[in-house]
C-alpha cells in the first residue's frame, strides 16, 4: 500500500527502483510515489482533485467500521450480544483513533529502524500544519486516511472472540496490539522499513492484504485459542440472530471498500479507478462462487454465504488492486474464496477452534492467498501493470513477508493475551456469558420486546 515517507525527488521514482531495474516503473497508482519527508510543503504542489478523493476515501473507510463492520457482525451474534459488538466497534473506533494520534502514526511512518518507527517526527502531530504536504494532499489528511486503517484492523479481530471477552480486556488488548504488532509491520510494509532480509518496497501489498488481513486474522486465531469456544459450542446451535442486519453490513462494507482499494492511489487517477474496478469485480465473482459451492453440496444458496463470499472476494483482492487487471480480479475472487470456504467450514470443524465470525477463515487465508496471487496477476501477461515481473522470484518475496508476518503476529498476540489474562482476566464468567454480554457488560438490551 503505503511506499517509504521518504523518496528521491524523482517523482517517477519508487522504492526498490534502483535494485530492481528489470521492472517496469509502476504506474502513479501506488501510494507514496510522491510522498515527501514532512515538512516539504515548499517542494510539493497541494493538489485538489486527489485531496478530494481522499477526503471521501477516508470516510469511506471509517464508514467500513462504524456502521458496515458493526452491523455485520452485529447480524451474526445471538442476540443476547448485539450491542455488545456495536459497542466494541464504536469504542475501538474512538479508542484507536487516540492511539494513532498519540503515536502510532509516528511508529508506523516515521524515520526510525528498519523494523519500526520512533517519536522524532509526526507524535502528537507535532510540527504539522495544515499546510503541511505529503506528496499532492495535507499530510493531516494522510494521517487521517491512515488512521482508518488502524481503526478497522483491530475491529475485524473481535469477531473471533465474540459472546465470551470481557469489554476492558477487549480495549487493553487492541490498544496494545496495535503499537506490538499493527505499527511494525506496517511500518516495514508501508513505512519505509522493510522485512528483514527484504528490499524496501519489494513487497507487493497495495491497500493491507499483510498490514491488515493477514495481521487481523492470525491474531483472531490464537486470542479464539487462547480464550477457548463459547459455552456449548459446537454441541448448542448458535446461529446469526439477524441476516438482515449482516446483509447491511455487508453492502456497506463493499461500497466502503472502493475507499479502502481505490483510494490507497492517493490520488483521482487512472490507477484508483482500476482499483476500484478489480475490487468489485473480485467481490462480485467471489460471490457467485460462495453461492455456487452452498448449491452444489446443499442445494440452496444462503445470503449468508453470499455475504461471507463477498467479504472473502473483497478482502483477498486487496493486497493485489494496485498491480492487477480485470483478469486477475476475478481469478483472485474465484481462487480465495474457494480457499476460504475450506478454511471456514471444514478446516475449522477440524481442528475445534472457535472463531466465532470466521475473522481467520475470511481475513487471514483471504489476505495470504491474495498476497500471493498479486505476485502472478500483476505479471502483464494477466493484464498487471508489473510488465516483465519475474513471478517466481516475486512469490518467494511475498510468501517471505506474509510468512515473517504471520510468525510476529502469532508469537506478539500470544504473550498480550496471556499478560491482560494475568491481570485483568479475558473472559467472562460461564454464568455472564449465558446472560449475554449486553446485560453483563453494559446494562442494556439490544430489543425490549
């Protein structure tokens, strides 16, 4: 997604470029391109078109979380729990975005190791203005956009521990996590850092498919682990108390995600609208295949189904919208979601773990198979726009990453959990759970019927 703060003044220029002189120069699409050290507002020119488009960007992107993410998950808890998970995105939306203010921007995108920022530039937003530029747009509106990616990567984690995590636990731990884990591989993906044994800028992740998908679910995985199932699971039926409110939700999730892929051009541009359309495309046949496979094994498609394929289809595609084609989105939808309806129906029943909403099923082997395919599609042959990309040697480069991600991340989330487990406990009492979170947790009632 997000290239190094700091790049040569060639605006053509990107990293790794000079390593990596085989490739083809990207087109504009990919984020930083232009991006300048803070401060240069002097050696930058304030463009109005892109700032416009990334102004409507960054609120659709918080609009994926407070409503989309809420009502999603809100539909697919019992409904005992319902204002429980609407309570914990609104919260974790005002929560992070605190966080990111108070330094986890500065971590992510400012000059620090190869692994990790620091506080000499960007905390608090010290020494930055309105008139502050990075590369055509404010960087208060960079810094912005970037904090709703902060905010929703948290968000999707609670859904794999939903109906049994006490609330302050739940905050401690996404606060926590987002400076150990959400800011370092950010910062060696997007930063300016890079993964050890990597080039800067080698790995191909154009709006979060390893900042946000792969992180999101592999930390769903072991806290749903490390917490256990819900009482009575898998023997009780638990199934969603409201589909119409997860269909919402996923309707506005996908038109949210136009902001999340298109809009990581950082500019209105030809590359933001391909971005765009190999989003949808992607959700769309990721869709068709969910539904396709339910009408073969059962008979019947589900709005459910159909629901998750799209959320599978959108997730997938994104660490590979600013490299493919039309082709390769309907390949990467087609391919991930078949992947994940494995992961999310038989892998799960395999192996015993809870995730309650599938946050690892959809989001984890949805992010890592299409932070792979983007190393085929992006190849020209397929219609990317990496022309001559060596495909193999690309692969090896995201699996590298994706796999040194999803290591950090298991080891990192293991030890909060157990150290906020030690402290202030994780989960709920068997008798709270069965009362429900709503009541427990914040003295209301999601209906009074």
């Amino acid at each position: 997604m997000h290239a190094r703060p700091k790049l040569p003044a060639t605006p053509t220029a990107r990293p790794g470029a000079q390593a990596r002189p085989r490739r083809r120069r990207r087109a504009t699409v990919l984020l930083g391109l232009a991006l300048l050290a803070p401060g240069s507002a002097g050696a930058a020119t304030l463009d109005t078109g892109d700032t416009a488009w990334v102004l409507v960007a960054t609120a659709l992107v918080l609009f994926m979380t407070i409503p989309g993410l809420a009502l999603f998950y809100g539909g697919l808890v019992r409904s005992k729990n319902v204002l429980s998970i609407l309570m914990q995105c609104l919260a974790l939306t005002a929560a992070m975005s605190l966080a990111w203010l108070a330094g986890g921007y500065s971590l992510a995108f400012a000059d620090g190791s190869a692994w990790i920022g620091d506080f000499s530039a960007r905390f608090f937003l010290r020494g930055i203005t309105p008139d502050t530029l990075q590369g055509p747009i404010p960087e208060l509106l960079f810094f912005a956009f970037q904090m709703t990616f902060a905010v929703i990567t948290p968000a999707l984690i609670i859904g794999a521990f939903t109906d049994r995590m006490r609330f302050s636990a739940m905050l401690l731990f996404s606060t926590l996590w987002l400076f150990a884990v959400y800011t370092p591989i950010c910062h060696m993906t997007w930063g300016g850092g890079a993964f050890p044994g990597l080039e800067p800028g080698s790995v191909f992740d154009f709006a979060g498919g390893i900042v946000v998908h792969i992180t999101a679910g592999v930390a769903a995985l072991v806290a749903c682990i490390v917490i256990g199932p819900r009482e009575g699971y898998p023997r009780t039926p638990m199934p969603p108390h409201n589909l119409t409110m997860t269909f919402t939700g996923t309707a506005m999730l996908w038109v949210g995600w136009y902001g999340f892929n298109a809009g990581s051009a950082l500019g209105a541009n030809g590359g933001a609208a391909m971005a765009l359309v190999v989003t949808h495309l992607s959700a769309s046949a990721a869709t068709l295949t969910w539904m396709a496979i339910e009408w073969v094994r059962f008979g019947k498609p589900s709005a459910l189904g159909a629901a998750t394929g799209a959320i599978a289809g959108l997730a997938a595609v994104t660490p590979a919208s600013g490299y493919i084609g039309p082709v390769g989105g309907v390949a990467i939808g087609v391919v991930a979601c078949s992947v994940c309806y494995v992961a999310a129906t038989w892998l799960k029943h395999r192996f015993g773990y809870d995730d309650s909403l599938d946050v690892f099923g959809v989001h984890g082997v949805g992010g890592f198979v299409g932070t792979l395919l983007a190393a085929v599609f992006a190849a020209s042959v397929f219609g990317g726009s990496e022309g001559d990309l060596a495909i193999g040697e690309q692969l090896g480069i995201q699996l590298a990453a994706s796999a040194m991600t999803v290591v950090y991340t298991l080891v990192a989330t293991f030890v909060l959990l157990k150290l906020i487990d030690a402290t202030v406990g994780l989960r709920v009492s068997a008798a709270e759970e069965s009362m429900g979170l709503d009541l427990f947790q914040h003295g209301e009632s999601g209906y009074n019927l």
